[in-house]
C-alpha cells in the first residue's frame, strides 16, 4: 500500500530562500574565477603592446627613399 504526500504549498519565503542560496554559491564561484580572468587579460594585453611595439620598431627600420637635391 502507497501512502499519497499530502501537497504542501510553496510560499514566496521558500522560493525566495532557495533563490538565494542559490545565488550565494554562483556568486561565490564567480568572485574566484574573476581575478583569475583579469589577471589573464592584463597578461595578454601586456603581450599584444609588446608585439605591436616590436612589429612596428622593426617596419622603421625599412630602407627609405632619399631625395638628392642638386644645385646647378
């Protein structure tokens, strides 16, 4: 024999504190990967300006056309 649970309702202070437990351990995880993920950033962008700089200090470096004025 299978006893029927007896439907209890939900109130909004049960959502609402399931809601924010939930929340608090999303929010927690996200607080830890962000300073990873920022550091990540700052590293990679540090590394595109070097490679830009280097790119554009080697371009300089290209022989350029020298005009000859002579007087007659």
């Amino acid at each position: 024999m299978t006893k029927t649970a007896i439907p209890t309702k939900i109130t909004r202070d049960d959502l609402e504190s399931k809601l924010r437990a939930l929340q608090g351990d999303v929010q927690g995880k996200v607080d830890d990967q962000k300073s990873t993920l920022m550091a990540a950033g700052a590293g990679f962008g540090t590394l595109l300006l070097i490679i830009f700089f280097l790119l554009g200090k080697r371009s300089g470096k290209k022989k350029t056309t020298f005009v000859e004025i002579r007087r007659v």
